[in-house]
C-alpha cells in the first residue's frame, strides 16, 4: 500500500507496517543496534524525538508511539504559545516510523534513526503532520506531470566551546588551512555520512569563522528533508564526538555572517526520449529556461516575502538576511547572482540538462525542511497554472543601485523582521490553501510568540539565546 497524505492506517495496513518491522528489528539487532530515535521537526525548525529499544520496534510501526500534539506550540527555548490548533496539555498522536528511510547511525553507534509520519489515534493523518503535508504538495505537482528534484545546502559553525562561540578553527574563509586544522574531524563526518547512505557531493570551508558547508544529491522532495535531518543529526553527534559543538543557527554571532541552509529545486517532466527532461534547461526561456521552468521559477519569486515566515523562521534570521552579505536580501533573481533571493544556475556547459536549477538562498535552517519544500512546491505550482513570466534577471547587487534605480526596476527589499514575513504570509491565499487552516494558524501563532519571546531584545541577546537550538 503506498503511503500518500490521504493514507488511513487500517487493519491490514498496521499488520504489513508490523511485519516489516519485524523483520528490520532482527536485522538491527544482529548489527549490535539497541534503539531507534523516531524524529519529526517542529514549527519552529528544532527536531524532537521520541526512542523505543530495537525490540519494540514492531510495536511502534503497528501502533505508534504516543506524544502530545502541543509540540508544535513550542518555541525555540521550550515554551509554549497557544493556537487555535494546538497549544494545550489535551490530547495525543501516534508517531509511526518510515521503515522506508530505517538507517543505522554510523555517528551513533548502537542507535538507528527513522522519521516519523504522525497519525491520529483513528489511524488519520494529522494535519500538522510535515512530511504528509510535503507528499501532498508533491502529488499535486506530479497530477500535472511534474516531478521536482531538490536538495538542502547545509551550513555550520563549529565551536571549541559550548557556552560562548570560539571558533575551532582559524584560517581563512574557504582556506585549505581550515582543512588541515580538523582534517581527522571533517575526514569522520565524510565517513559517517557515507556508512549512513547519505551522498555527498562535496564539503568546504565557508566564509564566518570556523564555518563549513556540505552539498549532498538532490532527491524527491521528502527524501531531500528527510536527508536534510539525518545530515544535520550526524554532522551533531560527529563534532561532539571530537569534543566540539555545532551550531546551524543563522546567526552564529551578532554582527558576524550566519548560516544558511540554501535549497536546490528543480522542475522536471518526463519526455519523449530516455527518461525525464529537465524544465531548467533546453527551452527557449531566459538562459534556457522552458516556459514552464519560468513560471515556476516566476510562482517562486512572486511569494518570496510570504515564504520567509516559513524558510526564515526566526528572529536571528533577519540578523542574517541583510544586504551586501549573499544572503539573498532582495526578491530579485539573477543568474550566479549570490545578492539575489532566487539565483538561477545552469552548470557547466555539457552538463546543464542534468544541473540547471534554482537555489533559494535566503532560506536558513531555523526551518522546518518539510513545511520549507512544500511551501515552495506550492508557489512554484501556483506560477504553472497562472503561466507566470519572470522580471529581468538581476546582473547586480541590488544593494549597490540607487534607490532611482531600483523603484526604475522594481526591486523590493525582502521583509526585514519576522513580524512583517508573518503579516504577509498569513495575507497569501495560494499558502494558506496549501498548508491548510492548522499549519497557517500555527505557524502565524509560533511565529508571533518568537517575536514577543524577543522583543527589545539586543542582536547579542538574539544569537546568544538562538546560538545552540537547532
């Protein structure tokens, strides 16, 4: 039975879902695992987990494992706020794991990890549930022929201390010296990834101090957020390990560069040739677009500043979103524009049918990877139907026009705080019909409680109090 946003867990659903389980928990127990951590990622971007021993394994995919839905009231330091959805001490869901996405921890040994779909105790799927949300928006692409290929950039910062941020590195930004100074480091997290099925596509220094990046394969969309966590979750436990400390926050330190947490999308068809032909390239759009790659591209651009309230979901990400520092401050796109909100890539010459995409750079990982796609999938799909055309490309930093310039050209500032992403989000029609009255309440709901959590809060106070939680 193929598992879709619409799947109810009957009887003889729960019964196959028992039977795998089975047989995956006397394999794990045979590779010396001794529990599995059962995650899913709240609303506010931090991933929670609830763990059972191998041996119950079985039980949880025919039954689940219990929690309170008031989780995805939660705000980053643990409190609580209250929606019209959630918010209260009543109440229970069932989380089920992905037998599907079942991997041993190669940074964890002893310990296995699956992502967890969320049902009702009725066996329903619940509406807050991100990786049936995500499903959902992939399914309403693929009935118009489409299928998207997409990927998370992940940014870090790793420290040589766990209160306040000292860099563990120290050689230039993008230097080989900050490969030779945590070579035995970087080389155990290449081999953790590896062991634990994760394709990586290259890693390197990055700009902020005793900053990294990793690049990993594009998959289907919820493989790409379920890879996303894993990436994260191994990337934590490997610097412990080394006794250090990772941050993902987008702003790391105040007045510094922050991380991001970029996404790679791309739209594809199947065509008449060998297999699927990419939207991206071969058309006779702007830099080889197709005219649906535009439009989607277009869908995309048209709702940046309502897409902030899920992609850039915390206060410390307008720390980060700021002009003149790529992190894509402006709703503009360009092609290899690193200022731009929206930057077009083709790739090599030779290769641009396999690698043209776009990449959303003001995206961080405050985010939740799941809600983040899905909202994406559906502003681009909106762009497909509306038949949407792109503005002129942007060849500059948006920032470094005059303000003559930029109203000639129609360039707009993203959003500068949180509360304004917000007022615009909950105003987008296309969003709130995709993620449903539950998820845009509580979103709207989370992300207003962060505001108050900060308000007159100093940038030093903000990345100080964001620094360690997600």
């Amino acid at each position: 039975m193929e598992q879709t946003f619409d799947t109810v867990l009957d009887g003889q659903e729960r019964a196959r879902r028992g039977a795998r389980a089975a047989e995956a928990a006397r394999r794990l127990a045979g590779e010396d695992i001794a529990a599995v951590a059962l995650t899913w990622v709240d609303v506010s971007g931090i991933t929670r987990t609830k763990t059972v021993p191998v041996g119950r394994l079985e039980h949880a995919a025919t039954w689940g494992v219990g929690m309170s839905p008031v989780f995805d009231a939660f705000l980053l330091d643990d409190s609580i706020v209250s929606g019209r959805h959630v918010g209260g001490p009543v109440g229970d869901l069932r989380l089920h794991p992905d037998l599907d996405r079942l991997v041993p921890l190669a940074a964890l040994p002893g310990w296995a990890h699956a992502p967890a779909d969320r049902y009702g105790q009725d066996g329903a799927v619940h509406p807050l549930d991100g990786r049936a949300l995500l499903r959902r928006e992939t399914a309403r692409l693929a009935a118009g022929g489409w299928t998207a290929r997409t990927a998370f950039e992940i940014e870090w910062a790793v420290s040589a201390t766990p209160e306040e941020f000292t860099p563990a590195c120290h050689g230039p930004a993008y230097g080989m010296t900050r490969v030779s100074e945590l070579a035995g480091y970087l080389r155990a997290l290449l081999n953790a990834l590896d062991r634990t099925g994760v394709s990586v596509e290259q890693l390197h220094p990055e700009y902020a101090a005793g900053q990294y990046e990793v690049s990993v394969a594009a998959e289907d969309p919820v493989g790409a957020a379920d890879t996303a966590v894993l990436v994260r979750e191994t990337i934590r436990a490997v610097t412990l390990e080394h006794g250090m400390h990772a941050s993902f926050s987008p702003k790391v330190v105040a007045g510094s560069v922050g991380n991001g947490a970029h996404v790679h999308l791309s739209l594809w068809r199947e065509g008449t040739g060998d297999g699927p032909e990419n939207a991206m390239a071969g058309g006779p759009g702007p830099y080889g677009m197709t005219d649906a790659g535009q439009a989607f591209a277009a869908g995309i651009l048209d709702r940046l500043p309502a897409l902030l309230a899920i992609g850039a979901p915390s206060v410390a990400s307008y720390l980060r979103l700021v002009p003149s520092h790529w992190a894509g401050a402006f709703a503009c796109w360009g092609l290899e524009n690193r200022e731009a909100a929206l930057r077009f890539v083709t790739g090599a010459e030779g290769e641009r049918d396999r690698a043209a995409n776009l990449e959303i750079k003001c995206f961080d990982a405050a985010a939740n990877p799941y809600l983040a796609l899905a909202a994406l999938l559906a502003a681009g799909r909106a762009g497909l139907d509306a038949g949407s055309a792109l503005p002129d490309p942007v060849e500059a930093d948006p920032a470094g026009l005059s303000d003559e310039e930029r109203a000639a050209r129609g360039l707009r500032p993203l959003p500068a705080s949180l509360a304004e992403a917000v007022a615009v989000f909950e105003e987008d029609a296309v969003l709130r019909d995709a993620l449903g009255e539950a998820v845009t309440d509580t979103v709207a709901a989370v992300r207003r409680g962060e505001v108050a959590l900060f308000d007159g809060a100093t940038p030093e106070e903000i990345a100080a109090a964001t620094r360690w939680r997600h």
